[in-house]
C-alpha cells in the first residue's frame, strides 16, 4: 500500500470509473450498430446463455482483419459445475 | 402468497432505483425471495446499482417477446442468493412491450417469488403505466419537495384509476416512501415536513431516507447501501421500510449518521 493509501483507500469512484469504462466500450461499439466484433459478441453470448448461465466478460471474441486473411477468435471460458448449479 | 410492487414516483431522479435495490436487499436478507424487475426500457440502470452489468444477457423484453425463458434472463445475485434481478432492455424501446406480454411474465413470477418488485420508469407514459398495471400495492417515492409532491399526487391517482386492480374495482395500497430527506434543513424551515408531506398526499408513510452520501458511494461500489454500508442511516431507514412492507410495526425514526449534538436530535422519534 503507497504511503497515502490511508487516504485513498476508501474511495469508491475509481470502482465507477472502471466498471463504467468496461460497460461503455461493449455498449457503445454495440448500440452503434456497426462494430462487427461487437454484434457477433453479443449473438454468440446470447446462443450460449440460452444454454448455460455465464457472465458477459466469459465470452470473448476478437476480429482480426489481416491483408490476405482475417481471423475471428472465439474464446469461452465455461464455468464450473458449481456455479452452473448455483444458477440453476 | 406474491406480492407484486410498483416503486414510482411521477418525477424523475427522486431514488426509485435506489429504492428498489435497497428494499430488494433488505427483504431478501429476511429470507424473502424477491426478485427486482427494471421497467425502464432504452435508460437501464437497476443492473449498475445491483452491479450485474456485465452478467446481463437477456433481458424483460426478450421475456416479453418469447426470445428468451424467464430462467434465461433471470440474474441471481451473488451475495444474497435469494435476490434475483431481471434488467430492462438497453437497445429497444418500452414500444416492445405489449400489456399481455407483462401480465404473462409477472404472472410467472409470482410463482417463483414472494416479492415482485417493479422499478418504475419516470413519467406517467406507457413505461411508467406498465410497471403499475399489475401490481398489488405502490411505493411512491417523493422528495420533500413542490413538484415531486404535485406529481406524486398525479401518480396517485394514476394508481387508483389505471391499474388492472382499480379496474376490478379492488382497493390499490400505496404507501410513501419520503427520501433525500435533510432533518437540518426541515428543521430551518427550508424543506417540506413529512407532517405536510403526507398531510398534502395523505397516504401512509412506509419511511423516511435521510439524504446520504453513502447512497452515492453505494452506486460507484455497485451494490446497495443495505449490502456495502448496512449501519448507514440510509440503509437502517431501508430495513426498517422493509421491515414495515412486511406488516410489522417499527417506530418511525428519522435515522442520521452524524453522532454528535445533531445526531442526537434528529435521530429522534417523529411518530
Ligand atoms: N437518500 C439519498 N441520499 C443521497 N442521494 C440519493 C438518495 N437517494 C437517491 N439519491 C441519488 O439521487 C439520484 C437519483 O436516484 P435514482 O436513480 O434512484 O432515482 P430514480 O427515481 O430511479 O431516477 P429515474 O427517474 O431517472 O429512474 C442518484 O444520483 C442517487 O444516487
Ligand atoms: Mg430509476
């Protein structure tokens, strides 16, 4: 802890700022309506939740577009039998 | 038996977002299943307060609309497992929901909880008649104040005309929930009263929420002053409002976190 962590540590707007940065990045590039990587996060995010409960930032998807070929990378982190049950 | 409840308010920005989480918490921590519903379509904002932004996936519309099962969009909360949240729809408007479409969800969830509660939307439109349509009782929520008095009054009578139980000719309970309450400055004369409140609105008084900067630190933490701050006057004013919407009588108590001379005085008895 720095030396004036005394002073900072029970402040609650870095928690907002940071929560509010991941939240608008996604909606933004999303509500636009025009960011690819955006609309399919959100198709396949939805495709998976109809069949198991998991978070937002478990599912991860990267559009990269190359000169003779682009990737589309598709990673999900799936949760455990616990949390699956919990939200059952 | 459910009980279906419609916090609103008329005005906008008086603390029925707040208020809903707040009173969530509380009844869900008494064992209560309860499940909060934001009615405010295209301006979401239960889900920010709740901190389960980045667990929503689907949401009421998908419900209404038959996109998506209840127990898809259902988001159970973390700390309090008997507290569930169903956010509104960010990118849609209240155009898609249609007044069957919200009596089959609430109907659904009456089953699976013992508490419905409804954040309102401000206003007195579609948004705002939706989320009272087919309740079983209200929280108007009011700040000691002209106008969030005067439209408190037009929601009121909203209530007892608009909704599904006024129709049946049945009785609608509303009760107020006065916040943002400064004792110092009610006591200079420079606010409203509560006597004058509820004499003007008459309708009986659920609590009274002190104005607090710890409902402001609550929502950049994402979770409710009943959750991250529970011995905060805003948050013993909550569970004693919860305490009371579940019938039992508790003195009415005017809650300050200031210790010293004030403190003593305004933490006093008002009813
Ligand atoms: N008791 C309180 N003390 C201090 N600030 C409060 C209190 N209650 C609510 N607020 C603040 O008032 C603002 C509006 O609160 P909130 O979002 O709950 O109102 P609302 O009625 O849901 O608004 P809207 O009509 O836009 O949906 C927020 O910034 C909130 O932090
Ligand atoms: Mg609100």
């Amino acid at each position: 802890m720095s030396l004036f962590g005394f002073l900072t540590r029970r402040s609650t707007a870095p928690v907002a700022r940071d929560r509010l940065q991941i939240l608008l990045s996604h909606e933004r590039a999303f509500v636009g309506g025009n960011d690819l990587a955006a609309t399919l996060q959100e198709e396949i995010l939805r495709v998976i939740a109809k069949h198991i409960a998991i978070d937002r930032d478990k599912v991860k998807v990267n559009l990269d577009r190359g000169e003779s070929f682009s990737t589309l990378e598709i990673d999900v982190e799936m949760p455990t039998d616990e949390e699956v049950r919990a939200r059952a | 038996m459910a009980e279906v409840l419609v916090v609103t308010s008329g005005k906008g920005g008086v603390g029925k977002t707040t208020s809903t989480a707040s009173l969530g918490v509380a009844l869900a921590q008494s064992g209560q299943k309860v499940v909060i519903v934001d009615f405010d379509v295209g301006l979401r904002n239960l889900d920010l307060i709740m901190g389960a932004e980045r667990r929503v996936v689907f949401d009421l519309i998908n419900v209404v609309q038959g996109d998506a099962k209840l127990a898809q969009a259902l988001i159970r909360d973390k700390r309090v497992d008997t507290l569930s949240l169903l956010a509104a729809s960010q990118t849609r408007d209240k155009d898609a929901l249609s007044e069957e479409g919200v009596e089959r969800v609430i109907g659904e969830l009456r089953e699976k909880f013992d508490w419905v509660i409804c954040d309102s939307p401000a206003g007195i439109e579609k948004g705002a008649a939706l989320a009272m349509k087919y309740a079983d009782r209200a929280v108007v929520v009011t700040n000691p104040e002209v106008s969030s008095v005067r439209d408190s009054d037009r929601i009121i009578g909203l209530l007892d005309s608009k909704t599904a139980k006024a129709e049946r000719g049945e009785r609608m309970e509303k009760q107020l929930l006065l916040t943002r309450y400064d004792p110092v400055r009610a006591e200079r004369g420079d606010m409203l009263k509560t006597d004058d409140v509820l004499e003007i609105l008459s309708i009986p008084l659920l609590g009274i929420i002190p104005d607090s900067e710890e409902v402001l630190k609550a929502s950049n933490l994402g979770s409710p002053v009943t959750l991250s701050s529970p011995t905060s006057a805003p948050a013993r004013a909550y569970f004693d409002a919860a305490k009371r919407l579940r019938g039992e009588t508790v003195p009415m108590t005017v809650h300050s976190d200031k210790s010293g001379l004030l403190g003593r005085l305004f933490g006093r008895r008002v009813a």
